[in-house]
C-alpha cells in the first residue's frame, strides 16, 4: 500500500483505472480511506474511523444525532458519506426508523437524513452509489420489508419490496448490482440468503444457503466487487465461522476461514481487498479490530483496538465492493496536480554524521515537520553531490566513499519509497558537484576528481544508462551550486580553487560550453542552490568563514544576483548543506552539521524560518525534489506505479498435482502469497512475459499434454485470466524476456530440444510470430530483460549449459554470444531477475541442485559474475521481480518448498527468507508488470 500516490507525489497523469484501483482499494491518501464506527452499547453515540491504509487503533470521529444507547442498526456507505439505519435507541420502543449519516472526508457529528418506511432494530443494509436498501429487523415482530433511498439526496426512504422470509438479525453485503441478506431469526435461526437487484424494485429471489444456520453477524457490508462475506454470528452456539459466496452467481456460501474466537454484534467494513471486524460479544464484550484477506481468507489477525465501541455496533466505508462499479464518474475524485511546481516530496540522500552515511530520508514540501525514512543508498556517501530529477526519478550523481571518490549514478522513484537502484556511470569519478535537470535532462557540472575540473556531463533520466559529454566549464571548479528552469541550468559560485562569485548557464535541451549569467553578491563555495521555474536562489557556503547571505536570480534573463535574505535559525549561517523545492517554497537541510531544515517563500524576499529537523545532524549531504523549477508543466507523458506494479504474481505449478492457481504477494508488503486466481485449465513448465498492463502465461503442459495456448492475465483486478492467442507450436520449459511491447520465448522441448525465439506483442493479443534463433537449442534458460535487450542463461540439452545469448527486443534476428555463466544451470526459472541494467539468474536444476546466484551486465557483453547464495540448492523455481528486488518463490529442492526469498538486485550478497506460498510448489512461471525490461 507504501506505493500508492501520498499527498506529496500525485503528480503525474494517470488512467482512471488506476486512480480507481487506487480508490477502491483504500490507498488514496484523502478521507475515504476510512472506515466509520457507529454506536454499539458503551455508550452508544460514539462514531469512531479506522484507516485502510494505515491500519491500527479506531480513532474519534464525531458524535451520532441523539446522544444515548444506537444499536443494532443498520450500516452502509456510498463513496462520501456513512449511513446508519433504524436500530435500538435503547429506550422504549426499543426500535427506530431514523436514518442518519456522516462524510468521510470530514470528521464531525452525524446529521438527520429521513426515515425508513418502518421503525425496526436488528436492521440490515446494503446497496450502491445510487441506492441503500434497508430493512428487515424487529418492528417488534419480524418483518420482511426492505426501503430504499438515494444517498446522494436527503429524504424519507420508499417501499422497494420484501424478503423471502420475516426476520431480524440478518446481515447484509453488496455487489455494484445486488444487494443480499443472509441468515437471521424468524424467531428461529435461518440460514437463508436472498436478494434483489439493486437498480429494480420487487420482492427478493432466493440465492443459496449458508453453511452454518445463524444470524448476528456482521453488522455492515464486507465485499470486494465479487465476493460477499459473512462473519460469526449465533444460533445459540456463537460461531468463529467466515463464510463468502460469489455474488454474481447463486448458490451456497462456502467456508472461509475463522474469527480470533468465537464473535457475534461485531461491525463490518471493507475495502475491496481487506475486510475488518469490530468489537463483538465472546461471552464478554471486547474492544479489538481484526482484518483478513477478502481473497483468500484464512483466519483474521488482530489489527488494534477501538477506544469505546464494545459490541452491536455498525460499520460502514466509501470502498466497499457495491461501490465498485466502472469508472462512471460518480466517485469523488480530486483532480490531481500536474508538473513542475506541484510535486511535495523533496529527499535528502547520504551525509555525514561525522561518519558517512547510506539514508535517504523525505518531507512533504506544502508540510512543516521532521524528515522520516525513505530508503538507502547502494553505499555510504558524503560527498555532497548533485541529484537531479523528473517528476518521477531522482538521480544521485557520483560521491564519496573512503577512500575513493566514484562515477556512479543510482535511483529512485518519488512515488515507490526503497531503495536505489543502478542508473549508470558518469564520465570521471567526482564529489562536491553541482547539477540540475529539466523534466528529461539531469546535467552535472565540476566538481572535485580530486583536482577541480570543467566537465559537463548529462544523462536523459527517464532511461539508464552512462552519461554523455555536455561541453565545459569556464573554468575547472567544484563546490559550486546547481538550479534550473524549464529551459536553463545555472551554476554558481564554488572554488576554482579560490572561491569564485562566478554565475553561468546552459540551454539544457542543447550541447555545448556555458555561458556567462552574472555574478553573487559574495564569492563563496558549499553553497546550495534551488527554484522555481522563474527565480533561482543561492543560499550559504563559505568565504572562508560561514556565509549567512542567501540571493536570487530571474532565471530567464542575466545579471548579478540579488540580496533576498538571511538564514533565519540557530546556526545563523550555512554551510555543506542541500536544498530542495517546489514552486512556492524552499528548503535548505544539513546546515553546519545540524538537524535543522529551513525554509523561505521562493517568491518574497526574508530570512529563512524553521521548517523541521533531519533524523540526525548532518552535512554534505545530498537532495532534490519532484516539484522544482525545472520540471515542466505541460509534459503530459509521465506515468506512475500503480497497484498492478507492487504486485508479484506466481502462476501455475505442481504441488506435485497439477495446479491453475495464480498467487501474488507484493514488492512493498513482502509477505506471505495471497489466491489471485486461476488460469484455464492446470498448468505446469509454462514462461511469462509482461507488458505494463498484462501478464502472459505461455505453453506448458496442460491437461497432461503440451500446450501452445497463450493466457493473459490483468495484474490490477485480481481475477481468473482469459485466451489471448497461441505459441507456434506446443512446447514447454521456454525462457522469458519483454520489454514494453513485445514479449520473447525461447527453446524449450516439443519433444526435441527447441532453438525458435518466439515473439508476441503483448498488449495486442493475437498468435505468437517467429522472431530469430537462439545460438544453441536447449530448455530450461532462464530469461533477463532491459529495455532494450533480452538475454538467456543456462538451459539443458539434456547436460547442464553455460551458455548465455541475446538479442535487441525491438529487431528481429537470430541471437549472438554474450558470455559464459559461471557455474552451468537449468530451469533455474523461465525469467530471472532484471533491473534496468542488470540481469540475475538464481539457483537451478541439476544434481546436485545449486544455490549460487549470478549476475551480468545487460548492455554489455561478457561472463556472469558470482551475486551470493541462496539459502538452500533449488531448481525450478518462480521468480519475479521489480526494478529493485527479486523474490525468488518455491521450487524443488529436491522436495517442493513454499520458501520465497529476496535479493536487492542492484547489490551482491545472499538471499533472505522472505515469505511463504501458499503450499509447497515449483515447475510454474512468475512475473510483474514493474520488471527492468518495463521501466
């Protein structure tokens, strides 16, 4: 949930499926990821909200209409507002029609909304954007009646019909188009379930049964868009029971998994993924919050604990399942800005404490406070360096690590908190550089290799790779600061080796020397530099001693700077600092080995304030922001992760039977496997290639027999995949590489020893093609991608192989010779590890099967270097991975594991146990849509 968008990252355009997914499953970060709390006995006109995202203990909301006793009311939610229905006010006549309602985003007390047609308690409700359906319950005998009511709209509800059978105590859940009730007491305990369709008016159909006969169950609908769910409950045994049925069919509820204990008159919520329940009677009220998996169910585990509501209370949230209903415009989503200015998060990376330091930490800009954890560094660094930025990335450049200065290049996404990856090198090994970027080109400019130089060097960030030659310096200088707008990046002051006053520029989307701009008011070094796309500010150094000038500059013309302020915090003057910005305000952090972050108006003129602290004293550290002047705010291309993207799916198998499961855990949780879905039919020995927007499962065997069927899969909507097309021939244990547009298959067996690279476009569905040759027919390589190549190690023939082959994804043709591996393996996994630049292949099948862990350089050409180990020899694993990390999942041992262990890739060094599979399986494929070959 980290990589959803915070409230300092929603730049970026996104596809409305996206923002939805991220809607419905709770990870937006506004007021609808709540859940509301609403009465219960003690003392009953409490309304608490519990957070999806962030989990932990209920929290006050707000006060009901009538302070008193509310129980065993109704709850349901439309995506703004909380509704609670009848109930016991707990004074005669022990029932009530009131309806009454509370706004997510808006913490506060509830408000009068109408009535229901009659007054009940032990009521049941349910329903979509459009309509709450309400009914059934005590009146004070049993009643069949259900109402409706728009929740968009204040008023009195109307007759919708009735159920198949009086009673109170029923429960109630929704799809986007059903509303059902299930169990209760008509005085004697049912377990029927019936429904209506939400948009209709008339009497309810029967649907199933439950497994368990009972009512008091949850009070408040748990659902994702295809499954509803049914907790505890009475008959006069309290039960421990999760029951779900699939709501768009009809037929009997099926056993889920079990409560904490034995729970009835708990409440209910949900966001389409997780499903909590609240307080409850065990034989004595308690207070805690449970959640489980509404996937994949298995028993709740303990979440926290609610401050008052102790049982009978009801739930209701802006996410559940009947809310899940397309993209029709009728969620509340706030318009998300855009480009150069709006980005909030600025990192600050490395530092020295006095010892060098690998962190990076973050703020959000709009936001006074501390910095807080965001990931590491690859190594310690406290060169000072410059880091430049998209929207998206941000690029640490060079550094210092004793006793070396360095020429690489790492890193990171704004929206995905973590750590780096590998980005390239630059064109020396430098510290105490300055740079700066544009939306697309990050320049460095000096710095100290030791000895200053004039060096300009650039990269384009939204790819990887080394950087190229820019033009020079006027003068060889380190020390310097950077800054830019859209079009321009300015360099200023430094020591050449004296310090220097000295202003300069670049047309950023051009090559060639600086330009001469004007000159700071005082010649000084370790100055920091920032702006927004108009003004750029200088704040610091030293000359010698501490400066405590800070200037300004009109980026698009030229001339000397000008006095804009004063550090405005104790220490009075800056020095070895960094700074970072959006378009309004500016921070300054590391200032003479303090905690202090400072803070100035970009676009007045003043002394700094205090913004917050770092997580330590710190100087020459590193920083920069997804928001400063230099990003566009008309490039509309960018992208961002989405809940497909953190996702890792594992398909297929033999646990030894045959299976068709999909299982995916993810990259930011890295927990335990979870049932996604299913393929067709069984399947075993199958690859996978990816695009950003499917999974493809590929060949096999099926059935007992080989395959050539192509299943897609959608990794954002967890669901059963579909036909997509065909391989040109049934095989199996082939190799995966992709890129964005095409996936590759190579080798394999059908029933000889297979050469044929086949090439599919993945998004475009459609027959496998013939691509190329590889050098040597084999099964069982395992394939690396990068953007622009895919490479093949190992494979069987039927000995062991070392061979490693490649081709450029984009052009058709036969592979040529990369390298040996180190040590010869197969079936180690029909896709390895990738990152940008890097390609892992982990483990493999032989006798004895192997631990060892290897890597190449997917640019270049060359042997597979020694990574580290495995915790265990194994072969025939599922591997899938992101840009950063590589889990490596089941596989035989030589008996099956369920053991899923990590490797950070752009690092060396030895696996982890990670997490479980579900069971013990191996022989299947895995995949993400977040692979290096993606980015």
């Amino acid at each position: 949930m980290a990589n959803y968008p915070q409230l300092d990252d929603l730049v970026g355009v996104w596809k409305l499926k996206d923002v939805y997914g991220a809607k419905m499953g709770g990870y937006w970060r506004d007021g609808n990821t709540n859940a509301l709390l609403q009465g219960g006995f003690t003392p009953g006109f409490i309304v608490e909200k519990y957070n999806f995202a962030s989990g932990g203990n209920a929290t006050f909301f707000g006060n009901l209409t009538v302070i008193g006793q509310s129980y065993y009311s109704g709850g349901m939610g439309s995506s703004t507002r909380a509704f609670k229905c009848g109930g016991d006010p707990g004074a005669s006549p022990s029932r009530s029609d009131t309806i009454e309602y509370g706004i997510f985003a808006s913490e506060g007390n509830y408000a009068d909304f109408g009535n229901l047609t009659e007054a009940t308690s032990y009521t049941a409700a349910a329903g979509n954007n459009t309509r709450v359906i309400a009914g059934s319950g005590n009146n004070p005998s049993k009643s069949n009646t259900i109402s409706f009511f728009n929740p968009a709209s204040e008023g009195n509800a109307t007759d919708f019909g009735d159920l198949t059978v009086a009673r109170a105590r029923a429960s109630a859940t929704s799809s986007p188009t059903r509303s059902i009730y299930a169990g209760g007491h008509t005085p004697s305990y049912v377990n029927t379930i019936d429904f209506v369709t939400t948009s209709t008016t008339g009497n309810a159909t029967d649907f199933g049964d439950l497994v368990r006969t009972g009512g008091q169950h949850q009070d408040g609908v748990i659902s994702s868009s295809t499954r509803g769910i049914f907790t505890g409950g009475f008959n006069p045994s309290i039960s421990d029971q999760i029951q779900f049925i699939t709501m768009a069919s009809q037929g009997n509820a099926t056993d889920f998994g079990n409560l904490q204990q034995t729970t009835r008159l708990q409440a209910g919520a949900s966001n389409s993924i997780i499903g909590i329940l609240v307080s409850g009677y065990t034989g004595s009220y308690k207070f805690n919050i449970e959640k489980f998996n509404i996937a994949s169910g298995g028993t709740t585990v303990d979440d926290g604990d609610t401050a008052s509501n102790n049982g009978a209370a009801s739930g209701a949230s802006a996410l559940h399942g009947g809310l899940n209903n397309g993209y029709e415009g009728n969620h509340p989503f706030t318009a998300i800005p855009m480009g150069g200015g709006s980005g909030q998060r600025a990192l600050f990376m490395g530092g020295v404490t006095p010892s060098a330091q690998d962190g990076i930490e973050t703020v959000n800009i709009n936001s006074d406070g501390n910095a807080n954890d965001f990931g590491n560094l690859s190594r310690v660094d406290g060169g000072g360096v410059s880091v430049v930025s998209s929207s998206l990335r941000a690029v640490h450049q060079g550094g210092f690590t004793s006793p070396a200065n360095l020429n690489t290049m790492e890193y990171v996404q704004f929206a995905t908190q973590g750590n780096t990856a590998d980005f390239g090198d630059l064109s020396q090994t430098v510290r105490r550089n300055a740079g700066s970027s544009s939306s697309t080109r990050g320049v460095r400019m000096g710095g100290l290799t030791p000895g200053r130089t004039n060096t300009m060097d650039y990269i384009e960030i939204a790819t990887t790779g080394n950087a190229s030659d820019f033009g020079d310096l006027s003068a060889d200088t380190g020390d310097n600061a950077g800054l830019s707008s859209t079009t321009r990046i300015v360099s200023g002051g430094g020591s050449a080796p004296s310090n220097v006053n000295v202003i300069e520029f670049i047309t950023t989307a051009s090559v060639g020397n600086i330009t001469d701009f004007g000159d700071l008011t005082e010649a000084r070094r370790y100055l920091s530099g920032l702006s927004s796309s108009t003004r750029g500010v200088f704040y610091g150094g030293m000359q010698p001693n501490a400066s405590a000038v800070i200037d300004y500059i009109t980026i698009a013309s030229a001339g000397n700077a000008t006095d804009f302020g004063d550090p405005g915090t104790t220490p009075p003057a800056d020095s070895f600092g960094c700074g970072a910005s959006n378009s309004i305000t500016g921070l300054f952090a590391g200032r003479n080995g303090s905690p202090i972050i400072e803070k100035i108006t970009i676009a007045s003129t003043g002394n700094g304030s205090t913004f917050g602290d770092l997580t330590a004293n710190k100087n020459n550290l590193s920083g920069n922001s997804n928001g400063h002047g230099g990003l566009s705010t008309t490039d509309f291309s960018q992208q961002y992760t989405t809940s497909a993207d953190d996702r890792a799916l594992y398909i297929g198998g033999l646990d030894p039977s045959a299976l068709n499961t999909i299982e995916f855990n993810t990259f930011s949780g890295e927990g335990n496997t979870a049932d996604f879905g299913d393929l067709i039919a069984t399947m075993y020995y199958n690859c996978a290639v990816a695009s950003k927007t499917r999974i493809l499962s590929t060949g096999g065997v099926s059935g007992g027999s080989l395959t050539n069927r192509i299943e897609s899969i959608n990794p954002l909507t967890l669901g059963n995949s579909a036909d997509q097309g065909d391989l040109t021939a049934a095989r199996r244990v082939q190799g995966g590489g992709f890129n964005k547009v095409r996936g590759l298959m190579a080798g394999g067996y059908e029933p000889a020893y297979f050469n044929v690279i086949e090439s599919v476009f993945t998004d475009s569905g459609g027959n496998a093609t013939d691509f190329g040759d590889l050098t040597q027919a084999r099964l069982g390589a395992s394939g690396v991608s990068s953007p622009v190549r895919a490479a093949w190690g190992g494979g069987a023939t039927p000995g062991n192989q070392n061979t490693i082959d490649y081709v450029t994804i984009s052009t058709s043709g036969n592979a040529s010779d990369f390298g040996d591996l180190d040590t010869a393996t197969s079936e180690s996994g029909p896709t390895g590890g990738s990152s940008t630049t890097r390609g892992v292949f982990a483990g493999g099948s032989g006798s004895p099967r192997t631990n060892v862990i290897q890597y190449i350089t997917i640019a270049s050409t060359g042997n597979a270097t020694d990574f580290g180990d495995l915790t265990e020899g194994k072969g025939t694993s599922m591997q899938s991975n992101n840009s950063i990390k590589h889990f490596v999942a089941g596989g035989n041992t030589p008996s099956l594991t369920d053991k899923i262990e990590k490797i950070t890739i752009a690092t060396t060094g030895n696996a982890t146990d990670m997490a479980d599979l579900t069971a013990s399986r191996g022989y299947g494929a895995g995949s993400s849509t977040s692979a290096g070959g993606l980015q």
